[in-house]
C-alpha cells in the first residue's frame, strides 16, 4: 500500500491533520506502508516520522496529477493508492480516496475562484475513478453521493478522532487572555461563520471576558470578504493567530467555554478536541456536528446571533450544566480513534486487493 503524501507540503489545517494522524496509525499497525511526497516538504518533523519516498521537481497539483502517477505506473505498477487529504491523481488506479466533505461544490462563494474551479472540476472526476472513497460521517457520505453521482454502497464512513498532541489535561495559565475567556478554533473560512460569533460576543457586554480565535487566513483558498479586518477591530476579541499542539492543549483546558458555530462540516474535528481536553462546547446544529457530537454539547443556530448569544450568556452562568458537558465530552470524544479507523482502512485495502 502507498500512501500520497503531498499533505507533508501543505500548511496544517483539519484536512492535514487527519492525513497526518491516520498516516501514524498505518505505519504503526503496517510498518511496510510506503509514503510519496513532493520535494517542497514543510512538516519536517513528521516526515521524519513517516520517512516519505520523495519524488518527482515539481509541486501542488501538478505534482498530485502528473508526477505521482507518472512515478508509480513505472516503479509501483497497479500498487494501490491511498490519498487521504480531498485530492488525488485523476488517472490512476487502484486508488482509496478521502473526500472530507463538498463544501467547494456546494459553496463555491466561500472559496477563492481558482481554488473552487480546481475542486468542481476534479472532485467529481476522483470520485468517479476511486474504488472506494472515504468520508468521516454519514452527512457527508449523503452529501457526496448527491453531488458527484456515485453511489453510496462505494462510499465508507471512517472517522476522525483527537490528534495525539491534544490528548491530556493542562492547566497552565494562559498568556494569551487577561482573565477569562471563551475560545474559538478555526480557520478565517466563511463557512467557519466568526463574523456571526463576534457580533454574538460582543452582545454579551462582558468586559471581563475575551473571546480567543485560534486559526489563521488563506486567501489562496477562503474567499475572506475582510474577515481579518473585522476579527481586529475589537479589543475583546483576541488573535492567538497559528499555535502548536502543546499551546493548543492548553487554550482548550483553561476555555470557560469553546464555540463553534459552523455553517458546513463534513467531521468537525476541533469540537471533539476541547471535548478530550474537558471544555464545554456550544456547537452549531448543522450539518455533521449533531452526529459527530451527540448529547455531549450544547446546540446553537448558527444563522441567528441572538440564539448563539443567548446559548453563550446561559452556560456561562450555569456551572452544574457547564460540569455535565465536560463529563459528556470526555466520554464522547474517547468513542473515537485514529487506531481503528487506520484499521477499518487496511481491511478496505484487502478487500481491494482481493478482488
């Protein structure tokens, strides 16, 4: 089995972090599992993990589409492939492939042009060519069955599960917020809806409380609509910008609450990571969230301030709710694990070969 690898040149955002953290999995259970990455490699302390073949001059979808299929015909002939992060080689087979969700195609007004016409032109062109494609629940195996035409008995749900940088409690004093705070994780995407959170917040007219957004921008991908712009025009509303897994671990344990207001998931991975660090979480009832997240949270409307506002200023007063949330959560958040769904891989992998 040879795993694509171009996720080790790629910045890390969700869709990284499963690809990394299922890598760790397969290499752990099947250590002759084979990983390919381009040259322009930025996660180097993962690579030295994972000890990628690297291949190919070139980078992004050129490498994806013509150096990677061009390598393995000559050298690994009809070796089955396993891309785990949305993309993938066109023409190339066998191959398992992971589509998150088909937030692109949905809502191409979320992202940027190229970024939207790359994906619309060939996530359903994967789709169609994969023996199998993976997803991380049942919303989103619905959503790509509907959109690219495949059916669904081809389509298996492998979920995600909390990082192994995130697992364990901290409880340092954070640096980042003088005082209190409620915590944000997520990327400046629209979809991520941060514009409807601060004005939430801010209705909230606590001056001992931040609100604390991890995440960064990335207008190669986000169509951002001045989003940075309004995330710092407000001195309750603190930008702790990119952080590694340690400092993580820490916002998420020290949050008096984490919100995450969604529009669109196919998983939703950074409630179930403050659920494994013991924080409360008010949840958008949308998409993939009620079905990743259960009973253990609290649920908003993400389209409606007032509802997201309302949610926030009610937990925040009610500890005993507060307590049974994190109790909830921790129990949730273990039901999940990156271990049995690099099996659930391997044993679609047999299937594959034996036919």
């Amino acid at each position: 089995m040879i795993v694509n690898a171009r996720f080790l040149s790629q910045p890390v955002t969700g869709v990284q972090r499963h690809a990394i953290e299922i890598s760790k999995a397969l290499m752990a259970i099947q250590p002759d599992t084979t990983f390919v990455a381009p040259r322009k490699i930025v996660n180097h302390a993962v690579a030295e993990i994972l000890n990628p073949l690297i291949v190919g001059r070139r980078s992004g979808y050129y490498w994806e589409q013509i150096e990677l299929p061009r390598f393995l015909r000559k050298h690994r002939r009809k070796e089955l492939l396993v891309s785990l992060a949305n993309m993938a080689p066109v023409y190339y087979g066998p191959q398992i492939v992971t589509i998150h969700d088909t937030a692109p195609l949905r809502h191409p007004e979320w992202y940027s042009l190229r970024f939207s016409t790359v994906y619309r032109l060939l996530i359903p062109m994967i789709a169609r060519r994969a023996d199998v494609i993976l997803t991380d629940s049942l919303f989103a195996r619905d959503e790509i069955a509907q959109v690219t035409l495949v059916d669904k008995a081809r389509i298996r749900v492998v979920h995600c599960a909390v990082p192994s940088g995130l697992t364990g409690d901290e409880t340092e004093t954070v640096r980042d917020a003088d005082g209190p705070y409620v915590l944000a994780v997520a990327s400046f995407d629209p979809r991520k809806n941060l514009n409807r959170l601060v004005e939430a917040f801010l209705k909230l007219n606590r001056s001992d409380l931040r609100l604390v957004v991890v995440g960064a921008d990335n207008s190669a991908v986000f169509n951002l609509s001045g989003l940075g712009a309004i995330l710092k025009s407000h001195e309750n509303v603190v930008l702790a910008g990119s952080v590694d897994d340690h400092r993580l671990r820490r916002l998420y344990a020290n949050a008096e609450l984490f919100v995450y207001p969604s529009l669109y998931e196919g998983f939703g991975l950074p409630p179930l990571e403050a659920m494994a660090a013991g924080c409360p979480c008010l949840v958008s009832r949308a998409a993939s969230l009620p079905e990743v997240c259960a009973d253990a949270v609290e649920y908003c409307d993400p389209t409606d301030i007032d509802d997201i506002a309302g949610k926030m200023r009610t937990l925040l007063a009610d500890k005993s709710k507060m307590n049974d949330l994190r109790t909830r959560g921790r129990m949730r958040a273990g039901e999940f694990s990156w271990e049995k769904s690099a099996e659930k891989i391997i044993e679609i992998a047999k299937g594959i070969a034996q036919r």
